[in-house]
C-alpha cells in the first residue's frame, strides 16, 4: 500500500521531470539521431513534457534539415557520432539555415577533442546518452534560456582547452622558459630571436590570460595546464 510520504515524493519527482506551466511558449525540438532505440526512448520524454513540443525527430542530416526549413525549432539534440554527415557538420550546416536554433550534442562517448569540435561549431549543450531524464531535461531547458549545459567535468575541461588555445606554440615556448626563471635576454638567446620580440610576446601573453605580470601568467598557465610546472 502506498503511503501519503510516498505519493508526496512521487510528485515532486514528476514536478521536477514535467513543471507546470503557464501561458508561455513550448521549447520546440527536433531530435537527430541515427539508432532508433534512442530515439524511440527520448521522444518518449520528450513528448510528455507539458513545456516540451518535439517538432520532429530525423535519423540522420539530410532528415534534420528538412524538418528545419519546415518547422521554427528552438533547441537541436543532436547525436555526435552517425554515418555520412557527422553531428558536428550537422550542427554547422543546420545553424546556417536556422541562425536562432540552439544545439546540445547527445553522446555515449566524451572524447575532448570531439566536444571541442561541436562546440566550435555552436553546440551550447552536452549529455550523455544514459543521463537521467531529468539531467536531459534541465540542459534544455537551461540552453533555451540561453545558458550552456554540460557537466562540469566537460565544462572544466573546455575551459582549460579555451585557455590553452589562447597562446600560440611559441607564446607558450616563451612561457615555459620564463617559468624555468630565464631572463628576457636568457630567452632571447635560448630562441634566437630579439629582447624586444620576447617583450612582445610576454605583453601579448598577459593580455590573452587578462593578467598583469609575468608572476600571475605563470600561475594561471600551470594552474590551467598550458604549461607543466618546472
């Protein structure tokens, strides 16, 4: 028999997974995937939620991007990884044709490199594919806000990858030698190239890391692994 603490905290559950809504718009989505049992599972989620419309659900680019030129979308949920057109391209080429769309990237893997790529081309989102309905649900909700959704173990890694790629090769060459404590005139001896060249680059890194010395580049360099501690 259920009890009235049970039936208390199987509806706040089901608030949580389906809020009540009022007079404002539904999130409409589109769902692109190529397995067909993720996509049966999600529009299954998906089309009960009372904020939720699913506009339409593609199993591959060619599906997704007809269902844009029909339907105004909101929010893409779009596989990373499926034959012919990847997610990532997908991505690009549905932004192009729906500039006001916004992409999560729904994937079983979370290879660095792969995130990067989705979000280089405007992913705001990522979850895994096992995720709990609820964690799916607020990273719509959350991107459709306008915010990005991705766990924090994505987020700190995008971020440290945002900081590396701020420096080029030789900004980071010159680091690293600072770091060892090489003069500039040390530096500039090490690389062949001028005091003024290694003043240069030492401004330009300070400006990229929004630092003011030398001391403070250091720090936040190892701190976000552009260079390994000396």
């Amino acid at each position: 028999m259920t009890s009235a603490r049970d039936e208390s905290k199987t509806q706040k559950l089901e608030n949580k997974i389906s809020p009540a809504t009022d007079s404002s718009p539904k999130i409409r989505l589109v769902l692109v995937d190529d397995h067909p049992i993720v996509r049966l599972g999600l529009a299954a989620l998906l089309g009960v939620q009372s904020d939720l419309e699913l506009v339409g659900v593609a199993a591959s680019c060619a599906e997704a991007l007809q269902l844009v030129k029909k339907h105004p979308v909101d929010i893409l949920l779009v596989d990373l990884r499926m034959p012919e057109v990847s997610g990532v391209e997908t991505i690009q080429r549905i932004h192009a044709l729906a500039p006001g769309a916004r992409s999560i990237v729904l994937s079983s893997y979370d290879y660095d490199e792969e995130i990067h790529s989705a979000v280089r081309a405007g992913a705001q989102g990522y979850v895994h594919k096992q995720a709990p309905a609820e964690e799916i649900l607020q990273a719509i909700r959350a991107v459709y806000r306008g915010k990005q959704a991705f766990p924090r173990r994505i987020a700190e890694r995008l971020a440290e990858h945002s900081m590396t790629g701020k420096l080029s090769p030789r900004e980071r060459e010159v680091l690293e030698l600072v770091a060892k404590g090489l003069t500039n005139k040390d530096v500039a001896n090490t690389l062949h190239i001028s005091q003024f060249t290694v003043r240069n680059h030492l401004n330009h890194i300070n400006e990229k890391l929004e630092v003011t010395d030398r001391t403070e580049a250091i720090f936040i360099a190892i701190q976000s692994g552009i260079i390994i501690s000396p």
